[in-house]
C-alpha cells in the first residue's frame, strides 16, 4: 500500500494469493517532505528485501506518496518484478482487487519456477532467544541446518554471537578458509 487509504485493498489480495505477504500502512498521506521521504524509504527497503521475488504497489491515486514517487524510490534499490494499480484510475477497488490478484499469482508462479545454485544461498541463522532448551533443542537444529546447507554449496551465518562464548575454538575448526576461521 501506498497509503492508509490502500491498506485494506492490499490485505484483501494477499489474503487470496499464497505466499503474498503486506503491511498495514499508515502513512502516505498528509505528511511533510523529511516524513514522506522515509515512508518511501520504508515502502522500498521492504521491496529489496532479499525474501521478496516481487512487488505490487496498490494507491488510491491523491496521496501525497503518488505512485510515480514510489517507483521510483523502489526501482533505486531493486531490479525486481513490480506491477502497479491505482483504485482510482482502475474503476474502484474491487476492480484493482481483481487485475491485482491476478498480477500477484502470475508473480508468485514466476518465483516458484525460479531456479538458483546453493552457492548463491545465504542463511542468516538467529537462536531467538537464550534459555536452558538452546544449546538442546534450537541450537542443534540450527547447526544440523547449517551443515547441511555448507554442504550443498551455500552459506550459513550465524548473528549471535553470544551463543558460542566458550565454543570459539569449536567455530573456528569450522571455518571454510584460515581467515574466516580468524576472524
């Protein structure tokens, strides 16, 4: 959504393709410059985002965050899929509902036959949280997952740092390089 305005329509094509995520937007309109500027910021780092195949950009057509700002903020940061409707322009929303829900499982039927080497995988793992069941239960999955994934050819990351005091030797046995296993 560009907009609050476009909020609910955006809800109401995710909710009828699989795997479609959205937000609820509750700015793009009525906003000074520094504060729109942001939520287009915000819009397009959420388009760039690695876990994203695509975008559909859903706005009523008068807010202030107007559709040609926000694709131009997003194509700045991304060269991803993205198609785009104006409720406004498209004769309401149940019509931009429709035209929507079929752009967005076109996409989505793109991104499934999508296919990548593992060596082009990075996974960023993150424990979640440090309980007695980590070192258990989740941090075992997590490195079973990661042995896996190495194994195939990709990469594994593991952001706290704090789950291994004590086992940086452990780590370090394990480093795919004498530099990675230093630093």
């Amino acid at each position: 959504p560009a907009s609050v305005c476009a909020s609910d329509t955006t809800r109401i094509i995710a909710s009828q393709v699989e795997s479609a995520v959205t937000f609820n937007n509750q700015n793009g309109c009525s906003q000074v410059p520094s504060d729109q500027q942001f939520t287009m910021d915000v819009m397009a780092g959420y388009a760039a985002n690695p876990n994203v195949y695509g975008t559909i950009v859903i706005s009523l057509g008068c807010e202030n965050c107007q559709m040609d700002l926000v694709l131009e903020a997003i194509k700045e940061r991304t060269n991803k899929p993205i198609r785009h409707f104006i409720i406004q322009e498209n004769g309401g929303t149940i019509s931009t509902i429709e035209k929507a829900v079929r752009a967005a499982k076109e996409m989505s039927q793109e991104a499934s036959k999508e296919e990548f080497d593992f060596s082009e995988l990075i996974i960023g793992t993150e424990c979640g949280g440090s309980d007695p069941t980590s070192g258990l239960a989740a941090n075992v999955v997590i490195g079973e997952m990661s042995d896996r994934m190495v194994a195939l050819g990709g990469t594994s990351i593991l952001s706290e740092t704090t789950e291994f005091i004590g086992g940086e030797h452990i780590l370090a046995k394990r480093g795919k390089t004498k530099e990675i296993s230093d630093r």
